[in-house]
C-alpha cells in the first residue's frame, strides 16, 4: 500500500467497499517499464483499468494505448490520447466499431482470420495490420490461449494477403498470457516471431513492427521475478533473432502498471465458525461478483492485511456477501488470518488496481458496483 493511499483511507474512512488507487504509483510503475525495456514503445492495455485519472496521466507521459473496443478507443481520446497512438488490439471486432476507430482517426489493428481480415480491409481501409500468432501460456496465472491468435502458418498466409487487400503488413503479436512469471516464456514467442519474419521477409513482405504483448507480473501474495529481468530476457531474445535489424517493438502492460498502485478496503461481514472445523469462514462485503473475479480457480492471491496483523493467525476460507455458492474467494489457498478477526473490522486486499473495478456485476442481489477513488 503506498503512502498516500494509507493516509487517503485514515483521514477519510470511505465507505467500504471500495478501491484507492493512487495514480503516483502508475506513473512510477510507467517509468521502471520504459527503464527497463527502453527501445519498446508502450501501449497501455486500457481493459486492466480504464479510470480517466490513469488514461489522462499516462497519456502525459506520452504512453500510447490498447483498446480493445470503440468505446475504449473514446476514452483514450477523451483522456488527450492522439489517435495514431491507440492500437486496436482485439482481434474479435463488431464492424461498427472499426468503423468508429477508424473515423476517429485509428489506423492500427490486430486480426488472427481472414474473415476479420476483411473486415479491417473493407471499413478501414489502408490502415496497418498486425497478425496475433498462438504461444504457449505456461507460467501463467491468468492464460489467454487459445481464445487467441493463430499458426505461424496461417499467419505467413494472412500477412501476404493483407497486402494484396492493400493494407499495410506491418507486423506480428502475441501474448503469453496475463501474470506471466517466466521470462523464458517471451523468449520462446520472440523465437517463433523471429522466423516468421525472416520467411516473410523471403516472400517479399517487409514486417517492421513485433508487439510482445501483455502479461508483465505484478506481486501477489507471491513474490514475482523484477521487470528488469524481463527486460534483459526480450532483449537478449530480440537479438539473438533479429541480430541488429530490430524492428519496431511495442508491449501492451495492463497488470503491471496499474495493479499495485490500488487497494480495496472491505468490511468483515461475519467470521463464522461451524463445529469443531478450525477454519474459520471469513464473508466480506466484497466478492466474486464486486469485482474479485480473478478469483475464479484461486488463480489471483491478493495478499490481505488488518488492523490485527502480528496477532496470532489461523486458517480461513474467505467468501463474498452474495448468494451465490460461486462467491468463493479463497478455499484451498491456505489464507490464514488473525483469531481476533470479527464482524465489522476493515481489512485490505492488495494490489487490486487491475482487472478489478470493471469486473464489478450491476447490482447482483442489490449490491452496488464498487466505488472508486483516484488520489
Ligand atoms: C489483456 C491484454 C493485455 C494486457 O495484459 P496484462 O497481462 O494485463 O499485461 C495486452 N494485450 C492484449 C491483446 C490483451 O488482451
């Protein structure tokens, strides 16, 4: 929690639940990325949390974005992004909403088929084009696979037709999947990338640009690898591949940048013992369905601190306020939390600026949608 989030929730007591986010840290989080992988242009990947105060921040630091629909596309311009500095990064797009990108001034967009290939051709005409290509997720705590991206076969096929479409083949991309704790997985996409640029290359389509997409690490309850590892793994990769005709390198951080600036202050709604079970069952006014859905398969472990921390502690299940059997936080990751826990204390979940806030469902069993504050 950084400093002027704790004095944000001491001097105001929000009602809870709700998120603190201090836009500071973005900022830091923005400068150690660009430090770390200085050759890389940065395109905030805007889903992860789309609040103006970030989008208006990063947009003065001179980050560009991913936008994944029409509507975040507005919001980066509304935050005084230029439009040549928003990617359309999805590669599943209603044609109305490339129609309205493309009218605001949008002239990059991802695909991974023909069929959107022909879309992007048709409603966006000689904009630039880049193939998403499938890579292993390993190493993941949030995978993205298969939902996304195609073979490097199917990819040389598409680049070339982009083209004859009249579109400009600019480049490939890839995710390794969200929360992703090995660096040797962007080596191994790096390698697939590499060669396929190389027989494109040989079929006389000139790539310029690769986009490494997402997946940077934030720290959980796990500790995760530091950014600069990452960026000397992408480099040492990019070289070994391209040798010193490196082209254009775009990444798409969402969770890194954002995660670990925000807290979500809950209420302890009952601690609930049942028999002679040592685990105690811990409901909080924030669950599943508040916006916690990285919760789903225990996948995300947001570390949890009170006012009680240093006390003894024992184990807990914790759960959400909602009827529903689903909001279940936490079962088997073996939280413990202290004895003297009860009904009414504040607790935090930490870094929980991504991937949080829009999550949050439109008054499931008459809960509000969580609250947000930017300091
Ligand atoms: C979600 C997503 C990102 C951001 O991923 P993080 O793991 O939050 O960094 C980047 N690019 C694309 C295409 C995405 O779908």
């Amino acid at each position: 929690m950084t400093p002027k989030v704790a004095r944000f929730l001491a001097d105001h007591q929000p009602a809870t639940p709700c998120l603190v986010l201090d836009v500071d840290r973005v900022e830091q989080n923005f400068h150690a990325l660009r430090t770390a992988l200085p050759l890389a242009r940065i395109y905030y990947a805007v889903k992860a949390n789309p609040a103006a105060p970030i989008l208006e921040r990063l947009a003065g630091l001179g980050s560009s974005f991913d936008a994944a629909s029409a509507e975040e596309v507005e919001y980066c311009i509304n935050a005084g992004a230029a439009p040549s500095r928003i990617s359309f990064g999805n590669t599943i797009k209603k044609v109305s909403a490339i129609k309205r990108a493309f009218a605001a001034g949008v002239d990059l967009f991802a695909f991974d088929s023909d069929e959107e290939l022909e879309k992007i051709a048709t409603h966006a005409p000689g904009s630039r084009v880049y193939c998403r290509i499938l890579v292993e997720n390993a190493g993941a705590d949030w995978p993205l696979s298969r939902k996304f991206g195609t073979t490097l076969e199917h990819a040389r096929a598409l680049m070339i037709r982009a083209g004859t479409l009249g579109l400009d083949a600019y480049g490939l991309s890839f995710h390794v999947g969200s929360q992703q704790t090995e660096t040797a997985s962007y080596e191994a996409a790096i390698g697939r990338v590499g060669m396929l640029f190389t027989d494109l290359r040989d079929a006389h389509v000139n790539l310029r640009m690769v986009n490494l997409g997402g997946g940077f690490p934030t720290a959980y309850r796990d500790d995760v690898p530091g950014i600069d590892k990452f960026g000397m793994a992408i480099m040492g990769a990019m070289t070994k591949h391209f040798g010193n005709a490196l082209p254009e390198m775009l990444i798409e951080p969402g969770r890194f940048l954002v995660a670990d600036a925000g807290v979500v202050s809950a209420e302890v709604v009952l601690v609930s013992k049942r028999g002679t079970d040592p685990v105690r069952w811990v409901y909080l006014d924030i669950g599943r369905f508040g916006g916690l859905a990285e919760t789903e398969g225990e996948a995300i472990k947001y570390r949890i601190t009170t006012d009680h921390d240093g006390s003894e502690c024992g184990p807990v299940a914790i759960a959400g306020p909602t009827c529903d059997g689903a909001d279940i936080l936490y079962e088997k990751s073996n939280y413990r939390l202290p004895m003297a826990l009860e009904s009414g204390d504040r607790i935090s979940l930490l870094s929980t600026g991504a991937y949080v806030t829009t999550y949050a469902s439109q008054r499931f069993n008459g809960f509000a949608p969580l609250v947000e504050h930017y300091v």
